[in-house]
C-alpha cells in the first residue's frame, strides 16, 4: 500500500543527494543547509513510530533543526555546476524536442487526478493499492516519479541527469524553495490561535459596522495584505472569513457566501502576485529565467494586480449582495 510518508523518504533521499552533492564540490553551507532539511524530513516517520513504543524523541529537536537552517539560510548564494549547459545547449534542446516537453509536465496533473478520483477503487487480493489518508498527495508524489522517468524517455537522457537538474534547480531557489510548507504552518497557526475572532473583535470596535461597503472594503483588502504576509490566499481566506466575512457581511448584511468566498479568494490571488513570500510563483520563475533581479516578476506583475482587484472588487460590490436567497 502506498502511504503518504513514502512521499516524504522519497524527498528525504532527493535533499539527503542534494547536500551530498553540494558536500562533495565542496559548496558546505548548501551541503549543511539541505542535509539538515533531509533529516528532518526522513525523521518524521521514526518520531511517531517512538512516541507509539512509548519512548518519544524530544519535539526539541526539530526545534535546532529549524533554526539551524535559519542560522544558515543568509550564506546560501547561487553558484555554478557541473551539470550547467551553456544558453544556446538548451536552446537546441528545446527546439529538437519541440512540443514533447509537455509531456512530463502534463503527466503531473493528471496521475494526480487520476489517483483522487480512482485510487479508493484500486486493489490487488483485497489489499488497497493507495492509503485512504492524504490519497492526493501520495498521487501527486507518484505522479512526479512517473514524470521523472518520462522526461528521461522524452529527452533521451540517463536518469540522473534529471536528478541533477533537480538539484541544480534547488540551489538556485535555495531558502525559498521551504517558503510553502512555513507559510502552511503558519497559516494554521493563525487559524488556531484566534487571530480571526481578533479581527472580528477589532471590526466591531473600529469599523462601521453598519456600513456594508465600509465592511466590504475591509474584506477585501484584508485578503490582499494577509495574502501578502503569508504568501497564500488559501492560508488567508480562513483567518478574513471568520473575522469579517461571515460574522459582518453574511449574517449581518445579507451578503452570499458563495459570491463572496470565489471573489475574495481573487482578492486574495492579487495578494500572491505582489509578495515574495509566494516563493513558488514568484521566486521560482525568477530563478528559472535566470533574472537579474529575484523581484523582476512581482515588478511585472504589480499593475496587472492592481488593476484585478479593482475590477474584483466592483464586481463583487454588484453582485455580492444581490443574489443572496
């Protein structure tokens, strides 16, 4: 049976190769910085298995891991290697190869859902071939396994070359490649520690309440500026809908919930597009473009953000109380 923790050995292995790598050329705070992230990644399995044998490891220990790998996210600088072809290698690569490049990617999404959808129904003599728990990450790890060996096939290259682009990649991202599991942390964080009864009772306090645009406006700025601190709109939507949204423009006001959960979650994306911390949208491309600037995409995209929420936010203003039943 597949189960989600195979997925986390398996990026164990990749960051455990990945420092090995670096360790070996002799690059040692990337070599540090991504052993430590593989060992904590590999160690999560083992502490659960010790707390059911009665004997738990220290929770602490994660604790140094994570400000070790603060300690020396700073000395991370972008460096060359071996595996680095020159501009004009991978231009005649990518025109040989054409449109067969998409294949790989394409594949991703669609195992993915494949495995959402079908995976339950999956058995050999009784026995489930996917855990029921986190079934859509456990496809999405097997989907990127099953990538790797078609974009080998598709480029005719050994295996290992991908894993040396992978790993080429992750130096180039570096500290920000961890940006989307902190912020998922932090998210629930907010979520847990009440940051959004805080909001509702600093609404009451400081808004006119009375005042459905006033409420609105709020709203949707809320989910642009938390977006922007914690680089997900996903992260975001939970913390404004239970100090704004629901108390103050649903129940009060009489606003509809599914208008104003699908346009605020817009507002939110507009957020994603001018923040750094959305490391994956915007670093990412950044460090695959080779950019001079880590910031060139958020530079691009700030106009088109702005101009997105204002029309999102007229839009909702029309609609979101006009349709409520």
């Amino acid at each position: 049976m597949l189960r989600i923790e195979y997925a986390y050995w398996l990026i164990a292995a990749f960051l455990l190769y990945t420092g090995l790598r670096n360790l070996r050329e002799r690059h040692v705070w990337h070599a540090a910085f991504w052993l430590v992230l593989g060992a904590l990644f590999g160690a999560g399995d083992l502490v659960l298995r010790q707390q059911a044998a009665g004997h738990p490891l220290p929770a602490q220990l994660a604790g140094v891991g994570v400000i070790v790998l603060a300690l020396l996210a700073p000395r991370l600088r972008r460096h060359p290697h071996v595996e680095d072809n020159s501009t004009a290698e991978r231009l005649r690569s990518a025109i040989a190869l054409g449109h067969r490049l998409l294949v790989p990617a394409l594949l991703i999404p669609l195992v993915t859902l494949l495995v959402a959808l079908f995976g339950a129904y999956l058995a050999i003599g009784g026995h489930h071939l996917f855990a029921t728990a986190q079934m859509t990450l456990t496809g999405l790890a097997l989907a990127c396994v099953i990538a790797l060996f078609a974009a080998a096939r598709v480029a005719r290259a050994p295996l290992h070359a991908g894993l040396g682009e992978g790993r080429r990649l992750l130096d180039a991202i570096g500290w920000a490649a961890l940006l989307p599991l902190l912020l998922a942390a932090l998210g629930e964080v907010f979520t847990r520690s009440g940051v959004g009864a805080a909001i509702a009772a600093l609404a009451t306090t400081w808004l006119p309440t009375g005042s459905a645009l006033a409420c609105l406006i709020t709203f949707a700025l809320g989910m642009v500026l938390f977006t922007i601190i914690m680089g997900n709109a996903f992260a975001a939507f939970p913390v404004m809908m239970a100090g704004i949204g629901l108390p103050l423009l649903i129940r009060q006001h009489g606003a509809d919930p599914a208008i104003l959960g699908a346009m605020g979650m817009l507002c939110g994306y507009c957020g994603t597009l001018l923040t750094p911390m959305a490391a994956d949208y915007n670093l990412v491309p950044a460090a695959l473009l080779e950019l001079r600037s880590p910031y060139g995409v958020i530079r691009a995209q700030v106009w088109s953000a702005l101009w997105i929420l204002a029309a999102t936010f007229v839009m909702m203003w029309l609609l979101v109380f006009r349709f409520h039943h």
